[in-house]
C-alpha cells in the first residue's frame, strides 16, 4: 500500500500501479467530502517520495462534461483512469519535480470529449424535435411510476456489477504490478547483497595482504634486533679477551723484571 502523505485528507477509495516516465509508482486516490476534494498521490517506492494532485469536486466533474462515456459519476475507476493516465511530472520554479494534470486536458476539457461533446448537443437539441412531432394521443413515451421506479433499478443494477467487474480487474492489475515491483527490488536487493559481499572479500583479501606485510616487517625487525645483540655479545667477549691479553703482558714484564 502506498503511503499516505502528511497534508493529504480522506479515505482511500482507489489504487493502482502505474510506469511513469520509466519509474514505478503507486497513485492512490484519496476522498475527502469535508473539503470537497479529491487528491490523487504518486508514491515512488524507489526513492520513498510522494507526490499529489489535489483537485475539486467541481473541477473534477467538469474535466468529463464533454464525455459521455465518463459523465456518469457512477464510473468512478474509468474517471479515476482517465486522469491517472494523464499525470505527468514537471519541474517547479525551484527545481523540483511537481505532479499536474496535461495541460492539453485542462485546454481541451476532455481528451476525446470535443467530437462527443458536439454529437452529445446536437441529440439533446434534436430530441425536443423529435419528441414535438411525436402525437400526444397515441401514449408514446409515457412511462408509469413504477415502470421508470423498475427501469431505474436495472439501471443502478447494471451500474453496480460493471463498477464491481472493473474493481476487480483493477485491483488484479494492482496485485500483478506489485508483485512484479516486488521481484524487481529482490533482484536489485540481490545483486546488492553480491556487491556487498564482493566488496567484503576484497576487504578481507586486502587486510590479509596487510598482515602478512606486518609479519613480514616483525621479522625483519627482529633479525635486526638479533643481529645487533650478536654484534654486541661479539664486541664484549673481544674486550675480555682483550683485557686478558694485557693482563698477562704485564704479569710476563713483571716477572722479567724480577729475574733480572
């Protein structure tokens, strides 16, 4: 689910997955009646970034006053559609990314509304033509209260199971675009985790090196060290040695002297 942003207001009523501009989002549809206002929220899983489009009640209903298909406001996910297939992402005075509606909707009305919209007037001014000539005493387009009450329902009835087969298909639309989302990230995941590793057995491999480079340098150190006691042990017997010699010299001129 995506997650909510802090200003954003009202019950989630609609979410779907969508590939914008080569990045995965979830827009989610928020309804909030006590500001008349319906927000539409792009949540990037990727970078944990949101982004919204607030529009009103009024506003909204009037992007579909041209489209027959659309004017019903029973058909909430085809409207929810229409206007989720035409987010875009532009940048602010400051650089940032910011979400609108296409500015060719908001100049058109309607992406296909300007044809139907004509082909829309032109019935609604022909049927009071058509209806003028009809006869008044032959009962034509009377319909009784009970009648217009059970066509009514049929109506209602058929709205319903057409909003409910497209919810469905929405929401395993949804479901599919998570999934996939989600098998994306545990490949990516994955190769992070090999890259981690990678870098943590160059690591190891680079400290080993440096500690048989430390020994290495303790032992030559040591050698040193050896080799500089030897030196002195050398010298102090030489010395002895030395002193040795002098002694008996002396005691040998010592003797000579007496004798004479």
């Amino acid at each position: 689910m995506a997650r909510r942003p802090d200003d954003t207001k009202g019950a989630l009523i609609f979410q779907e997955g969508k590939n914008i501009e080569g990045d995965y989002y979830i827009i989610a549809v928020y309804d909030d009646p006590a500001s008349y206002r319906v927000t539409f929220s792009a949540y990037e899983l990727e970078n944990d970034c949101t982004y919204t489009y607030p529009i009103t009640y009024s506003d909204f209903d009037h992007l579909f006053r041209f489209n027959s298909e659309l004017l019903n406001p029973k058909n909430v996910e085809g409207r929810y559609n229409w206007v989720i297939a035409r987010l875009q992402f532009v940048p602010d005075i400051m650089g940032k990314r910011r979400m609108i509606l296409d500015p060719e909707v908001l100049t058109n009305d309607a992406d296909d509304g300007g044809e139907d919209g004509e082909g829309d007037d032109e019935e609604l001014a022909a049927s009071p033509k058509k209806q003028g000539v009809q006869p008044a005493a032959a009962g034509a387009g009377r319909v009784d209260a009970a009648t217009r009450a059970k066509l009514l329902q049929e109506l209602d009835t058929h709205d319903d199971e057409k909003l409910h087969r497209t919810l469905v298909k929405s929401e395993a639309a949804r479901k599919r675009f998570i999934a996939e989302l989600f098998a994306k990230r545990q490949l990516e995941q994955l190769k992070a985790a090999q890259r981690l590793q990678k870098a943590d057995e160059e690591r190891e491999a680079r400290l080993a090196k440096l500690d048989i480079i430390k020994q290495q340098q303790l032992a030559k150190a040591q050698q040193h060290k050896e080799a500089e006691e030897n030196k002195k042990s050398t010298q102090a017997q030489l010395e002895v040695l030395l002193k040795q010699k002098e002694a008996q010299a002396i005691r040998r001129l010592i003797q000579e002297h007496f004798q004479l």
